[in-house]
C-alpha cells in the first residue's frame, strides 16, 4: 500500500476509496532498502555476484506496495527475477557470466515498415538496452550484459531504462499500428470500476471545456497575453495527469501539451496557445470507450521522477507565484487560481519532493478540486456545495498530516497563519505560501 493510501486510512472520519493519483516514484526508498543497495555494491566488489543481485532485488522491492513488485529465486547457478512496470512484466536471469533482462511490447502480426522505422529510431537514443524481435514474432526490450560489466548501479540505470520504455511504447504502438500489433498475454492490468472511469471521464470533459470557455471569453485579449492563457492549459495538463492517472494515449498527450509550449521553436507564444488548444481538442474528439480503455491500475518499480529538497520546491513556488498578482488585480480569478494549480501539478509531475510537501501538495488538490473527490465517494468537507471555504476542517487536516510526519521531521510546522479564506484563489495562494515555509530537514 502506497503512503498515500495510509495516510487516508489513518483518518477514520473520511472515507478511503483505494484510488492511486500520481506518477509513481521509486525516490521514497526507506533506511533497510538503501543499506540492501550499499551490501549489493559491497558484494560486487568483493566478486560474490550471487549476493550481490539478491541484495540488489531487496533494493527494489516497494515495502509499501499491496503486493510485491519484485519476485526472484536462485536457480541454475544464479537469480530468476521478474518485476513489474506499469501495463509490463520484464523478466531475466543474473548468472555467473551474464545478465539479461526483458520485456515483451507487443506480437507483430506483420513486419509494418513503419513500426520498424519508429523502433530503430528508440534504438538510436537508448544507452543500455535496444528494442529486438525475438524468434515468435515479439517486439521486446532487451537489456544484457557481462557480469563483470554489470555492476549494481549499471543494472539500475538499465533497468529503469528498460522498464520505463517498455511500458510507454506497448500502448503507443498498439494505438498507432493497431493493425500491424497485437496485445501479448502477459500485460499486467488491474480493471478500473465502471463508475470511476465514467466520473472521470465527465471530469475530464468537463475541466478541458471550462478551459476552453474561459480562452472564448477573450477577456483579457489571448493574443496579446498568451503567457497567462498559457498557465490555464498547463495547469490543466498537469491537473489531469496527477488526477487521472491516465495511461496510454492520454498520458502522451498530455506530455505534448507541456512539449508544445516549453520545446525550443521559432514558434511565437499565440501559436504554441493553439497548439496546446489541439491537444486537447483531440482528447474532446477522442471516443469515450478509447479513454475508458486508457483507464487501468498498474504496479511499477521504477519512477521517472527526480527527488528534489525542499529547497528546490520552495525556490519554484517563489519564482512562480507572483505571476498570478497580474490577472488577481484585474478581476481574472481563473486566470489567477490557474497559477498556483500549475505550480503544484508542475512538482507532482517533474519532481518527487520530500514526503511532508507531498502529501500537502495533495491536500491541495483535495481542497481545490473538492467536487471530483466526492463525485469518487470521498468525504471530503474542505469546500461546500455553495463553494465555500470550510475553515476549520482545513486546519484539522492540516494538523493531522504535521502529527503524522512529525515523528520523522521534527521541524514540520506550518505556518497556518499564511492562510487567507477569503476565497478559493487568494487561499490557494497562501497556502502554497505556507508550503513554501515548511521546514523538512531531518534530525
């Protein structure tokens, strides 16, 4: 069970539906699981390499997951290992010579020029693994080398690598040569409930088209502030991404919306607005049973995801929060609240921050987006049906999760007197204000 998940069961007045939000990020490894790390390089050093890879297994298994991530067994002279990643189970053997790992994307019923153009192409940019067809006709992912080459750290930079690319492309290719690829029976999915992904759906409808009506009202001009209207689409971007979870299509979607406006183009800034319009004008147009499809729970070992100090956390919160003074002080309000939004997707979707910021980064959107929480049978009570501020649940919450960190960052008090209720845009500022003061060092 992931931590977010404990940190709802551990408050016994709100219910917990067993919802997942978020990128997965193998950054949170606890104390047991870094020493395993550290005994794995010791043992290669001293050439036991059989200690070393079953070392380096306790590394990688998640103590937090519903089941384990990582299975293995010493067999034939050395370790038989699978994990798994995302919609992807990637499987190989460390033995005294050599270590191989890999992954299964897809069955080619035909040899499409096109998918084999697009797999040269990853090829090019892979360090330590290539994609390769094996003897039935399968796309796999395939990472080997010489024990003696294949020092733990080298193994952990590959199979991340591995891993993260397999899981990508499955979908990708299934979509986009649908009739050239076909599932292989292994993909690793747990089904979503029916409800869920209609709420879900409606949610992402809904968010998508709010956005579009607010650029419609050209109040203020878009083209001759295209870096506000700009905040409004990352920030929705982000925002579904953390909240939806999406797999697939959706999920490469959304990466384009942020690649469209941050790539470095000769395109001006109202030509990237409407390319990121596109994107979601594409996901609009999208057929409801496409995304229903995109919507499933997976498991994963690896995390693209960098942890970052708190300081790295506060120092983007400080650079961006001023840009929503501009559209406060003319009255834009969504222009405005869409500042913060963005800042708070923005970590959750690029960083793994301490542990403290995270969980109060989701109590953000806990608070901002009240309404998709309880459509998902949460109790949330944060905000009202009229859309007021509840105040003194807000602060009971916030001190339930500074009791819950407290024990391992003794210096977590937040600053609630930051907090301005006076409405949801000026509080979402002085709330990501008092994130920005929390101290998280450890002792």
């Amino acid at each position: 069970m992931n931590f977010l998940n404990r940190l709802f069961k551990s408050n016994s007045h709100q219910a917990t539906p067993n919802i997942p939000f978020g990128r997965f990020s193998d950054a949170y490894k606890s104390e047991e699981q870094q020493q395993a790390f550290d005994r794995s390089l010791e043992a290669f050093e001293q050439g036991d390499l059989l200690r070393a890879y079953r070392e380096f297994m306790h590394y990688l298994l998640d103590e937090e997951a519903q089941r384990p991530n990582v299975h293995w067994e010493e067999k034939d002279g050395g370790i038989q290992f699978e994990f798994f990643q995302g919609s992807q189970r990637i499987s190989g053997f460390a033995g005294k010579d050599r270590i191989k790992a890999e992954s299964r994307v897809a069955r080619a019923m035909d040899l499409n020029v096109g998918v084999m153009r697009r797999l040269m192409e990853a090829n090019f940019h892979l360090k330590f693994s290539r994609f390769a067809l094996d003897g039935e006709n399968n796309l796999c992912i395939v990472f080997d080398s010489r024990t003696v080459d294949g020092s733990p750290l080298k193994v952990l930079h590959a199979l991340r690598e591995l891993a993260i690319h397999a899981d990508k492309q499955d979908d990708l290719l299934l979509g986009e040569f649908s009739q050239a690829l076909a599932p292989v029976a292994e993909r690793q999915l747990e089904p979503v409930p029916e409800q869920e992904k209609e709420i879900k759906y409606q949610y992402i409808r809904r968010s998508i088209e709010a956005v579009m009506a607010e650029m419609d009202k050209g109040k203020p001009d878009p083209n001759v502030y295209p870096g506000t209207y700009a905040y409004l689409f990352l920030a929705l971007a982000f925002k579904l991404d953390y909240l939806i979870k999406p797999e697939g299509f959706m999920m490469d979607l959304l990466e384009r919306v942020y690649a469209a406006y941050f790539t470095k183009s000769n395109l001006t800034p109202q030509v990237k607005l409407q390319q990121m319009r596109k994107e979601f004008q594409i996901l609009l147009e999208r057929p409801k049973e496409a995304l229903f499809a995109e919507m499933y729970r997976t498991q994963s070992t690896f995390g693209a995801n960098p942890a970052v100090p708190h300081g790295t956390v506060a120092s983007f919160i400080d650079g961006e929060l001023p840009n929503m003074e501009w559209p406060l002080q003319q009255g834009h309000d969504p222009l405005a609240l869409a500042i913060p939004q963005y800042i708070a997707g923005f970590i959750l979707f690029h960083q793994a921050p301490p542990k403290p910021d995270r969980a109060f980064l989701h109590l953000f959107f806990q608070i901002t987006e009240t309404g998709f929480f309880r459509e998902l049978g949460y109790s949330f009570d944060f905000v009202d049906q009229e859309g007021r501020l509840q105040k003194a649940a807000i602060l009971k919450e916030i001190k339930r999760l500074t009791e819950l960190y407290r024990a391992d960052y003794t210096k977590l008090r937040p600053d609630v007197n930051l907090l301005n209720f006076g409405s949801l845009t000026l509080f979402a500022r002085s709330y990501l204000q008092m994130v920005k003061g929390l101290d998280v060092a450890k002792d």
